[in-house]
C-alpha cells in the first residue's frame, strides 16, 4: 500500500499512561504527557 504525496489517512492509536515511580524522578525523568481530568481524552 503507497500514499500519494498529500494524501490523508487516518490512524488510531492506543496509549497507555502511567505516573512516573520514585526511582524515575530520582534520575530527572520529567512528565511529558498532561491529562485534564473529567474531560475525554
């Protein structure tokens, strides 16, 4: 399957979001993902 240049295509994704552990933070490993509580995501 080729796309032509411009063509659109729709992609569903699925993630899976964890809080960063201790040990993590301890390293610098900061949050990069936000999550606006009650609202679909």
């Amino acid at each position: 399957m080729t796309m032509e240049h411009g063509e659109d295509c729709c992609v569903k994704v699925a993630v899976h979001a964890r809080p960063l552990i201790g040990d993590e933070k301890l390293q610098g490993c900061k949050d990069c993902v936000t999550v606006v509580p009650g609202k679909p995501q």
